[in-house]
C-alpha cells in the first residue's frame, strides 16, 4: 500500500464506518422506541400522550438496580427473560465498538461507559417522556455493560490489526 492512497482509504473506511453507525442507531432506536410500529407511536403520541399520563408511568418504572434482572432470572418464562436480558447487552456491543473507531477521544474504557451510559439514559428517558416504553435503571447497567463489551471488542479489533508489533532480530554473536 503505497502512502499516497491511504488517506483516501482511510475517507473510505471513516465514510463507510459513519455510515454503519447512523444505521445502527436507526435500527436501535427502531427497537427501543418504535417496537409497535409507526401508527402506533402516532396514536400514543397524538391521543394519549399528557402530562399527567407522564407522571403515572413515572411512578411504574423501574428505579430499584437488579430488580428486573432478579425478576426475569426467576422466571420460568425464558422465551422473554433471556432475549431481553441478553437484548439489552447485545444491542449495545456495537455502540461500543464504532464510537472508538471514529473518535480517537473515545478511546479509554471510562469514557466509553460514560458515553454508553448517556445514550441509554436517553433511550430510557424519551421512553418515559413518550410513554413509549418504561424506565429501567436495570437497562441502564445492561446496556452499559454491552458497550463496555464493544469497547473491548475494539480494543481486540485495534491490537491484533494495527499495534502487533514483530519483535526486532537478535543478532547473531560472532
């Protein structure tokens, strides 16, 4: 690879990683906000929505860590315990995988988790706020812990392709 083509490359692969996560984060948002459908968005915003209607689903969300994750654990019902358990995690991964790639200063585990965290804090507010869905603190720590598992999966990603270094001959003593 000559030096020439590789900033291009580099625009190609940066293009092509922006693009995977704007996809992504429709695709999530889709999952999250838009499971119903369209329509029915429409008709929980449009004729169901108010403020008052806000404050009661507040007060039926989940604000106690672990308790969700206890709950669906002692299910028997494991056809929705374990795809939401794991749903939570897996939906997360790429998040914490395409931020590092794109932002050199997303590039320390903490900040990561701190980023993840946000965007699920904002997931699970709008859920709140449109009623759309219900606050789960237990979301939070799942999805969290799912970025987290991305970021490591970058870090992985980043050693074996770019920093793997050939250890230096040793000479031969005469």
């Amino acid at each position: 690879m000559s030096t020439n083509t590789a900033p291009a490359e580099y625009r190609v692969i940066r293009i092509f990683l922006w693009m995977v996560l704007i996809a992504y984060m429709l695709v999530l948002t889709k999952m999250i906000l838009v499971k119903q459908g369209p329509g029915y968005v429409k008709r929980q915003l449009l004729h169901h929505w108010s403020w008052p209607q806000v404050k009661k689903h507040a007060k039926e969300g989940n604000y106690t860590l672990f308790a969700t994750v206890k709950l669906y654990l002692r299910t028997s019902r494991t056809d929705y315990s374990i795809p939401n358990l794991g749903g939570n995690i897996v939906g997360f991964i790429p998040l914490g995988f395409l931020l590092p790639s794109l932002f050199k200063g997303l590039r320390r585990g903490w900040k990561m988790a701190l980023v993840t965290f946000f965007v699920s804090l904002g997931f699970e507010g709008t859920q709140l706020l449109t009623l759309l869905g219900s606050f789960d603190v237990d979301d939070l720590l799942l999805n969290t812990i799912g970025g987290i598992l991305g970021y490591l999966f970058f870090l992985l990603f980043y050693y074996v392709s770019f920093r793997r270094r050939i250890p230096a001959p040793v000479p031969i003593s005469s």
